[in-house]
C-alpha cells in the first residue's frame, strides 16, 4: 500500500495546480489523505454507495468519486469538490497517478521481496532466473553486497535507508533492501568500476554522506564481486563474515573489505578449543586481563611503529629508557621478546587470538 504522506503529497501538488479540492479514502471510509480544510465527510459518506456501483466513476452531492484498483479489485477512492468538466478531468487524472503509484509500490515491494529471498538463499535456482525475468532484473552483471550496520532505532534506520537511496536511485541493476532492524544491504552494479579502489570509494562515500545526514557512524561491509544473481547470497554471506572479524579485531576501522581481513579471518575460523590450547601455550598461566592498560597501549604502539624503540618512546612522549624497562618486563612476565620479530608475531596473533575468544564468550559461545 502508498504510504498516506505519498498521497497527501500527490493531491497537495495537483491542488498547487488546478485550485481543486480532493480527497482519498480506502474501502472502510478511512479518510487517508485530503486537501480540504473543513475535513468534510460528505463523501466519505459516499463510499458505500461507490463501492456498491458497477461504474467506475459517479457524481452525486457536489462530489465526484473515482474507483482507484489495484488489479482488479477496489482499493481507494477519490473524491473531487466540483461537478463541472475540468473537475472529472482532474479526478481522472489522480486516479490514474495513484494507480500508476500503486503498480510501481508493488514492483518494488515484488523485487524488495525477491532480493531479500535471494540474500538469505531462499530460492530455488530455477526460481531465482525465472522470477527475476518477470521482473525485469539482469542477470549476469557484476554486482556486490554492501552491509551497512546502524545500531539506531527503526525510525531512524528508515531515514539511512532513505538516505542511502537517494544516493543510488533504485534500477534493475541496484538494489537497497533491509533483513533486519540494525543492517541495510545494498546490491550495487560495479559495471563501470569493479577495483578495489573505486570499491572502497563507494562505502567510503554512503558513510559520508550518512555522517553529514547527522545519522551516526554506521559500520560498512563488503563482500567480493560476482556476477551471477545466485551467488549475491554469498556476496552477502561474505560481508557479514567481514563485519563480524571487522568488530573483533579492527575497531577502529568503519569500512571492511572482505578480501583485506588479513590475518584475522583466520583466526575468526579456528575452533575456540585450538585457540584456548594456543592461549595456554603461550602465556600458560597469565591471563590477557592481567595486562594493564599502559602495557597494552605500550605494546600496541611498538607494534604499530614496526618495532622502532625511538619512534614509539617519542609518540608516547617517555624516555627510551622507560620503554625499554617495559619491554624487558613483558619479556619476564611472558617469556617473549617482542622486540625480536619472531616473539613479536608470537605476541600479536596471541593478543587477537584472546580478542576473539572474548569476543565468543560475551556472544554465547563456549
């Protein structure tokens, strides 16, 4: 069904027009839309007698009704103020553009529909090609899912849906849809630019523009690039899984690529028994949580700076010196010298293994 603001914003503009009053009701007499001041209910009351008659349009009480269908059944009325001919014109006129809104509503709701079913692999593969030549949509283009997470409310998730669709018109190559309350998913066509680069750019560009909208930060996945309408779910698939390892072990990024998850999508695949096993192996009995902050930070840095003594000690604003008794006291604690490029990749995958064993447990995972 038309949203009420649709067709108040239909009759407002055609009365900006014609200096005519109309007025749309449903098959109940519900008053959904109207141009008149007063509200008049005089042909709400007429709806009855419409629906009961064989035409399509009647005059009666200084109204004109039309009949709007939606196939071929009755789904609203149109009441126009006036007897004369220009009115009947005008009332014909917004007849037709609500029957005109009502197809293209239900075009859309039937590919919104499909692509949904076609994220979530719940179609079989003779279905996928023949509903989607019934409705227009290509196959065989080079298309990629984008999933965009907003952690706001409905409202609001609406609004970056919205946004998002002025930013990528809806056409039978691109598609914006929603499979949940917090993640929109935009099927884009990559025709023109399939790098990863311009790819990149694109997410790069809503997260912008969502930002400038006042919307939040929003978190932006993607999967990798396919070209065929069955394999958009594993585009999907794909781009979950990016923003899942992308909150584990990359907070601080806000746009994750499938295909540059590096080290962590590895570690995102091993069974937490393996990964409590390497625990143990390397720390033994220390835990990740009895690290303090400034350690942390410390090492973080280091490994941030390729493992350069007088780069980190000056962005950390501490004399050498006190860098180097930090890093001689992990190295007692742990028995690893980060300093050293073998224990420093030793003590890296170690802190993301802890990451995502973390990660699992506060998620419910044992």
């Amino acid at each position: 069904m038309i949203s009420n603001q649709i067709l108040q914003s239909t009759i407002d503009g055609v009365k900006a027009i014609t200096k005519i009053d109309i007025s749309v009701m449903d098959t109940e007499g519900s008053l959904l839309a109207s141009t008149e001041e007063t509200r008049s209910r005089t042909g709400i009351s007429l709806v009855p007698d419409m629906l009961s008659s064989k035409a399509d349009s009647m005059q009666v009480q200084g109204y004109q009704l039309f009949k709007v269908y939606d196939g071929s059944e009755v789904t609203y009325i149109v009441a126009i103020k006036g007897e004369d001919e220009d009115a009947y014109k005008i009332g014909k006129i917004v007849a037709f553009q609500i029957q005109n809104l009502l197809v293209a509503y239900k075009e859309r709701f039937d590919k919104d529909n499909f692509i949904k079913n076609l994220l979530l692999d719940n179609l079989l593969l003779v279905d996928i090609y023949i509903r989607a030549k019934k409705l227009h949509i290509e196959n065989n283009v080079p298309r990629i899912v984008y999933l965009i997470e907003s952690h706001n409310d409905s409202e609001t998730n609406t609004s970056v849906m919205d946004v998002v669709r002025g930013i990528y018109p809806v056409k039978n190559k691109d598609f914006i849809t929603a499979v949940d309350e917090s993640n929109i998913i935009l099927v884009k066509d990559v025709s023109d630019d399939q790098s990863r680069s311009a790819i990149e750019k694109t997410a790069g560009t809503i997260s912008s523009m969502l930002s400038s909208e006042a919307m939040g930060k929003v978190r932006i996945a993607m999967g990798s690039v396919v070209r065929d309408l069955k394999d958009i779910s594993r585009s999907y698939k794909e781009a979950k899984m990016a923003l899942e390892v992308g909150k584990i072990f990359y907070e601080e990024k806000y746009i994750i690529n499938y295909n540059r998850l590096g080290i962590g999508r590895l570690i995102y695949q091993l069974p937490l028994s393996l990964c409590k096993m390497y625990i143990e192996e390397i720390f033994k009995d220390i835990r990740i949580e009895d690290f303090d902050e400034e350690t942390l930070n410390t090492v973080s840095k280091f490994f941030e700076n390729s493992l350069n003594i007088s780069e980190t000690s000056r962005q950390l604003y501490i004399h050498r010196n006190t860098l180097v008794y930090r890093l001689d006291k992990l190295q007692k604690n742990t028995g690893l010298d980060i300093r050293t490029f073998d224990d420093a990749i030793t003590f890296k995958i170690a802190l993301m293994v802890a990451k995502y064993m973390n990660y699992m447990e506060r998620n419910g995972f044992k």
